[in-house]
C-alpha cells in the first residue's frame, strides 16, 4: 500500500530497471531535444543576418523556411511553413522587401533573421539538463558511451535532413513533443518515482517504498539518482530526528532575496524569478533566463518535468497540432484525488527544532510528496513550502 500519492509498479529496487528507463525514455528525448536545437544552431550560422539571395544560391530549399505559405505584400497563410518557423525557431524576414524586389524581378536581398524564441529556450534548457542526465548515467556505467555518441549523430544526422528539407519540421517537433510528455510525472512511474523522493522524509520514503529498507538498496538508488541528506531536525530523540531526517537532490533547494535598488529579487538556486516562484516551479521561462546549476539526476529530472509542463502551456504548440495536452493539468487532477490537501498558500515551517514543528511538517508531508507544496530552505535558514498549485 502507498503511503500516498500515485502508485508506482515498476522494480525501483533493481539496477536493470535504471537502464531500461535511460535507454528508452531519456535517450530518446534527449535525441529529439537535440535534434531540435541543432536545427535551430545550424539555421542561426547559415542564415541569420545574410541576405536570402546569398543563402539560396547554395541552399535554394531555404526560401521555403522564410516565405513558404506567404503572399504580397506580406501576409502569412494560416499555419504556413515560414510562420511556423517563425513562431517556433524565430526565422524571418521582412516579406515586404521580399516581394517588392521579386515584383521588380531582382534577387530577393533582404536580411534574414533568427533569434531565440521562448520555444528555443525552451529546447536549450531541456536538452542541456538531459545532457547531465546521460553523463551521469554513463559514468556509472548505466548507458554505454557507444549508445550515447550513435544518438549525438543522430541528431546531427535529424537537423541536417531538416534543414534540406524545412517542410519536415512540423514532423520533428511532433515527434519531441510525444516524447516528452510520456517523460513527465502523469505518464511515467520512473519519473513519478524520481519526483516522490525529491524532497521527503525518510520514515515516508520508507513506507512508500519498502524495499528500499533493505540492506544496501537506499544507498545504491540515492547514488543512481543523486539523493543525499537534506535537512535533519535539531531534536532530542535520535529516533524521530532520523525518521524526519529530509533527503533530496540538488534541486530547489534554496529560496532567497536580494534588495537591489529599493526592490526585492526573488531566486531559487541561485536562479532569478522574473515573476512569483509558482510560475517558476510550474516550468514558466522568461527570456534567456539561466539554466539550473542541477547535476544530479534527479535535479535534473525534477527540472525537466517542470519545463515540459511550461512548455506544453505554450500557445505557440498549436501551430503543430490541435488539441495540445496538458500534462500538469492531468498530474493535478491525479494527485488531488489521492491526497487531501490545505487551501493553495505558501506556508513558513521555521526551524525543524522542536516536535510541534515536526508534527506541523507531518500534515503537509502527503502534499509535498505529490509537489502540490516544494519544501525549501529559505533566506534565514529555515524552512519554507513554496505552493505549485
């Protein structure tokens, strides 16, 4: 039985269940993720900043990447080519100066452009935090260096093909996005699993997950995916201090304030929240925002399944299918079932130093475990919980 939560039926005790879950949920993204990326690096060097009449004299493909589905002066059909590659991986020009100089029967001198759209960033965040992932794997031996550089070329091998053939794109963005949802927490029990454990006491972890009081079984899965000790409370019975003893990754682990200029600026690890933190903790991204110093497979992974909720809110994912899903929406739905939880508002915990303390942290453990409250260390050294929802 549960503690609560969500059940999770797969082997997280066996090593081999690890493997499985790297080769064929992470990798996979992580190629997609990458093939995506390098499409738009590759565009950005062929293209940004030259004039279309230069570029198509070697890549006449190209022209279908800015004005495919366009017409004078300078409208864009709906859902055409050049605006998806707009709107997606930020390639245009200006279509006024295009069809004047094709009306006057001179080549099509206009400035290309390509700049990193909020999708962009997106990908950027999302394939750099996999990246750690399968390095960490690797060095433990759970993915192959082999398997890891035959998906580097593939990517390379996806963005080239891509770029020679621009009306493949709506197909290779499907592609991601179908990988990336079955990554998230509402799809996937690996990763359900890997965020149960992100910030949670030990007495919990150990009801939830009972294999993991067998010798040498916590040790190997917190080396796996990163887990150590968090917080461990300040009181006198050493049986209670361990049961409560917090375990996570490097992830969120810090809430701070900084006063600049008559205004406080909010940061989580370091990273600056542009709005309020729930924004932050849902996966919204605002312009180049830095990327997490997360290393740890399950700080990363958390991430990861933050940024695919923000992502999947983006409008802009219409543009490639109708019906866009919402994979925070659907995990909401599920953990609320599960779990009864107090009114959504951020809740000061204090020191964990005295067993009313403990006994207030108790209540809101079911709530933390699902991620509708993230448990923080704030700016004073004591504890926080952030609400998600």
């Amino acid at each position: 039985m549960m503690w609560c939560g969500v059940s999770v039926n797969i082997d997280y005790w066996n090593t081999s269940t690890w493997r499985r879950y790297f080769r064929e949920d992470i990798l996979p993204l992580y190629q997609a993720s990458l093939s995506l990326f390098k499409l738009w690096g590759s565009l950005f060097e062929v293209a940004n900043g030259k004039f279309l009449s230069d570029i198509i004299k070697d890549k006449p493909e190209a022209e279908l990447i800015f004005v495919g589905g366009t017409s004078p002066p300078d409208k864009y059909e709906e859902n055409s080519l050049a605006y998806v590659y707009s709107k997606l991986l930020g390639a245009s020009v200006k279509l006024r100066e295009y069809y004047f100089l094709r009306k006057l029967g001179k080549e099509p001198r206009t400035i290309c452009n390509v700049v990193r759209t909020p999708i962009v960033v997106y990908l950027d965040h999302i394939f750099t935090l996999l990246e750690r992932v399968v390095a960490r794997a690797c060095e433990q031996g759970l993915i192959a260096e082999s398997e890891l550089q035959k998906v580097r070329g593939e990517a390379d091998r996806s963005a080239g093909e891509a770029l020679s053939k621009p009306e493949t794109l709506p197909e290779l963005f499907t592609d991601f996005l179908n990988k990336a949802i079955a990554l998230t927490i509402a799809y996937n029990e690996h990763t359900r699993f890997i965020w149960y454990l992100r910030k949670m006491a030990k007495k919990c972890i150990i009801e939830s997950f009972p294999k993991l009081s067998e010798p040498g079984i916590f040790e190997t899965i917190s080396h796996i995916l990163g887990l150590n000790e968090y917080i461990r409370p300040s009181v006198e019975d050493p049986e209670i201090a361990d049961a409560y003893t917090i375990f996570s990754y490097d992830y969120a682990r810090k809430y701070e304030y900084r006063y600049s200029s008559g205004i406080y600026i909010y940061y989580i690890d370091g990273v600056q929240l542009y709005s309020h933190h729930t924004i932050y903790l849902r996966g919204g991204l605002y312009g180049d925002e830095s990327i997490p110093p997360y290393f740890t497979v399950g700080g990363c992974i958390c991430r990861c399944n933050e940024l695919i909720w923000g992502l999947f809110n983006r409008a802009e994912l219409e543009l490639i299918a109708r019906g866009i899903p919402k994979p925070m929406a659907d995990w909401v739905k599920l953990a609320e079932s599960m779990v009864t939880t107090r009114p959504s508002k951020d809740v000061t915990l204090g020191r964990l130093d005295s067993y009313e303390a403990l006994d207030i942290l108790d209540e809101y453990l079911p709530s933390i475990f699902v991620g509708k409250y993230e448990l923080i260390i704030d700016e004073r050294g004591g504890l926080k919980l952030l609400s998600r929802w």
